[in-house]
C-alpha cells in the first residue's frame, strides 16, 4: 500500500497557496510602488519594519518546510516590505 499524502501535497490545496500567495505579493508590490510614485506620507515604518521581521521568520520556516510556494511568497513579501522602509527612510 502506497503511503498517504499529506493535505498540501494535492493539487486543489497547492491552487489555494499559490493564490493566496499572489494576492499576498500583489498586495505589498501595490503599496511598495505607491509608496514610490505618490510618496511615502501614508507609510507606518513600523508596519514595514515588523512585516519585514515576520516575512524573514516565515521565510526561514518556509526553507525549511521545503515548501516552494511559501518560499516564493515570503521572500517576495520581504522585498516589498525592506522596499517599502528604504523609500520611507530616503524621503
């Protein structure tokens, strides 16, 4: 008998991920670019500056997981975010 899958190895569940994952990046790059091109007046740094911390730790756990979707959405997450305080921290 073969061995059982885990959950998030099945197709549907790793749609969800990727999904999530892209609302996630897309959400951050939008503010990110906001940031650049309307300046950085609405920016809290200290927002930036956790979700830059946050993003780093899941990053980490996510590398160690071996989970190639979660890698992929932390790392963009935290190059967003350290994006985000370099524009805040130049104005």
């Amino acid at each position: 008998m073969p061995p059982q899958r885990r959950a998030s190895d099945k197709k549907s569940i790793q749609i969800v991920g990727w999904i999530a994952c892209l609302t996630l990046a897309g959400s951050l790059t939008y503010t990110f670019v906001r940031s650049l091109v309307n300046g950085p007046e609405d920016i809290d740094p200290l927002f930036f500056a956790l979700q830059t911390l946050a993003s780093l730790l899941f990053l980490v756990y996510s590398v160690k997981l071996r989970n190639r979707i979660f890698v992929a959405a932390n790392a963009v997450a935290m190059f967003n975010a350290i994006g985000t305080l370099v524009v805040v921290a130049v104005a």
